[in-house]
C-alpha cells in the first residue's frame, strides 16, 4: 500500500522510506498505549501468523516423508532444508508486520500532526532540515557587504520561533556581541581600550537583553554605566523613562522593551549578530562604535507569535578627565540611532508594540521603502515607516 501512494503523489519509494523512518522516531517519543485498531490489526496478524506456521508445518511434514520418484534429478535433495525455507518466511513476514505497524503509526501522525506529510509533499522538510543542520555563522568582524541569503519563509511558532528566519543561525544571546581584541589606541592603552569595549558591551547586554528591561523595568544595569555629567543626556533619558513620549522621547530609542500585559518572550533565546570596534576621536577621545541586531520572539496570550527586530548602531566615548568634563571609566553617548520592525509605526508608553499579521492594521500605515530587516549592509536610514521584505 506503501507503494502505491507514493505513486499516486509523485515522491519516490526512497522518500516514502525515510518519511516513515521519521514517522517511526516521532511515534516513538508518543505515548506507547496502542489504539483500538492497531490492537485489532495486531491481533488478526498474529492469527494469520499462526495459520500460515500451522500450514507451513504441515508442508515441512510432508516434506520429510518425501520419497525420490522416478523423473526426479539427482540431487534433488540438495536445496535448502525446509526450516531454511521456513525461516526466510517468518523472516519476509516479520518485515511485512513492520512495515504494516509503520503504516499505522504514519495514518496517527497525519491526523495529529498533517503538516508532517504536507510538508514532506511541498518541500519545506527538506529547507528546514537543511537550514536547522547549517552550522553557526561565524563572529561578525567586518560589516557585510549584501543581505543574507533568503530562507524559506515560514512563520514562527511557539515551539520554533526562529523558523525560516537568517537569524536561525546567529549566536544566542550576549554570545552574539563578541569583543574584539584590544590594542592600544588613539593614546590609550590597550588595557584602557579593552575595558571600554567591555563596558560597550555590558551596555548593549544591560539594554537589550537583560529580562528586566526587557519586560519593561527600569533599565538600571545600563544607566549605571552611562556618564552623569554628560550634558543634557542624563535629563532626557530620565524623562523618557518617567514620562515616556514618541520620537527622542521614547526609552524605545535607545533600550528594548516590550509591555508584559501585552506580550511574552517565546523561551530565553535573542538571537543577536553584530559588530563593535575602538578608533581614535578627538584628543583625549575614545570612540567605541557598535552596530547590532537583534531579533525578540514574542508572543500573545493567543499563542501568536512574531519576531521583532531591533536594530541598534550606537556610538560610545570614553573621554579623559584632564580634558574633558567627564567622570573617568564611564560611558557617555556620543551617536545613537534605530530601527525596529514587525511593529507598530511608533513606539507608545515607553515600549514596542509587535505587530501580527492576523490584526488589522490601525495607527500610522507604513509609508517609506520596503526594507529587508537582516539586511546588515548598510546604515540605518532616515525616519519614517516602511514595509519590510521578510520577517
């Protein structure tokens, strides 16, 4: 029967073979009391069993009490014994009754999982496969130079919220903001330099993915490193906080936060890739420049769930005391900017709001230029609303 379907679907007996052979491992992780018609089909092959051993033995009788008659060749005992040959039976009828009880289990697996055999016939295993054993990519050291390449566009779910998505193979977390080896710069030691770049990085960390901020908190870890006696900077950012608006105004602009009666993380894992480097600025400057992405499952009470992409490029300084008004070892911000998709336009009440495809689009329409959100190549651009090319 095996046979015949995969004629009528057009899928060779090799793919119908390792279909099975997957139906098989996922069986074997379900519950193992079997259904009423898997034990009927058991039993009435258990009784054809027997009924063919009870002929077969009957043959084998017969078969002992054989007599050579004239016409028989000589030799004509020489084949295989007759339990040989009943041996070979038992054997074909053993990987009959496999393959009979793989059957059954693929028609349950169909009824509780479909997509398992509409996948197999549409191609899509085959992509997820393929991607879910592509290895890690590598650090980014230096900005790409092109998009990343297109994966099959699935939408992600609860259990794979990274399906179908470049972000797949990113690193997890704060693995993915890889400090970069220290060397002196700009008159600064390297060991000044690789603890600045420490700090950039703590920031990013504090700001992006510590749960706390993530849920809505106030970003403390991240502020404690930012320097209070950098003009104006302090002020706007503890009002944004306190009295959040759109535009500068928005904690949004610089932190990741998502308002938790609205939205959940889908499990612990951002994926994040990016790059960060030292360079020289003015005197008595250091320049830590930082360009990341990160992508947020999310998802609703519904169990929906999208992908939000935070794309950041900040630029820190390190300013010396004896030059500048400044407080030694701590951070100040010298450039910021970001981008964020899968949400709505504008950020409200101090926090990004995922946007699922299902709803009904309301607020601000998209207005700019379609945008590839895993597109690393180039700077972020300008203001306004745009569409994007994938999620």
């Amino acid at each position: 029967m095996g046979r015949q379907d995969a004629g009528g679907s057009g899928i060779s007996e090799e793919e119908w073979q390792r279909f099975g052979e997957e139906i098989a491992r996922e069986s074997a992780q379900a519950p193992k009391e079997p259904s009423a018609r898997a034990r009927m089909v058991t039993e009435r092959l258990r009784r054809e069993e027997q009924e063919r051993a009870r002929a077969a033995g009957r043959r084998g009788a017969l078969g002992r009490r054989g007599r050579r008659t004239p016409g028989d060749p000589p030799g004509w005992r020489t084949g295989p014994s007759w339990q040989e040959a009943e041996d070979r039976r038992r054997r074909r009828r053993g990987l009959r009754a496999t393959a009979a009880s793989v059957g059954i289990a693929a028609l349950a697996l169909v009824v509780v999982r479909p997509e398992l055999l509409i996948d197999r016939l549409t191609g899509k295993t085959e992509a997820r496969e393929a991607g879910a054993g592509a290895p890690p990519l590598p650090g980014e050291s230096v900005r790409p130079t092109a998009a990343p390449d297109a994966a099959h566009p699935d939408r992600p779910t609860p259990e794979e919220p990274f399906r179908g998505s470049p972000a797949a193979r990113w690193a997890d977390g704060a693995a993915g903001i890889e400090v970069p080896e220290a060397a002196a710069t700009g008159g600064w030691s390297r060991e000044a330099v690789a603890d600045a770049l420490s700090k950039a990085k703590r920031f990013l960390v504090a700001a992006n993915l510590d749960p706390r901020t993530v849920r809505g908190e106030r970003p403390e870890a991240a502020m404690a490193l930012l320097d209070p006696r950098q003009p104006e900077v302090p002020e706007r950012l503890e009002r944004s906080l306190t009295q959040p608006g759109g535009g500068e105004n928005s904690p949004a602009i610089l932190f990741t936060r998502f308002d938790p009666a609205e939205v959940q993380p889908v499990g612990h894992v951002v994926k994040v890739r990016g790059s960060m480097r030292a360079e020289a600025g003015d005197p008595g400057e250091l320049l830590l420049v930082t360009d990341y992405t990160f992508v947020h499952p999310m998802a609703r009470a519904d169990r929906s769930v999208q992908r939000t992409i935070v794309r950041r490029q900040i630029t820190f300084s390190v300013l010396d005391p004896a030059r500048w008004r400044a407080t030694a070892g701590r951070l100040q911000l010298h450039t910021y900017k970001a981008e964020w998709s899968n949400v709505r336009c504008e950020p409200t009440g101090g926090f990004l709001h995922p946007d699922f495809p299902q709803d009904r689009p309301g607020g601000t329409q998209p207005s700019g230029p379609a945008t590839d959100p895993y597109d690393r190549s180039g700077d972020i651009q300008g203001d306004g609303c745009g569409t994007v090319t994938r999620s």
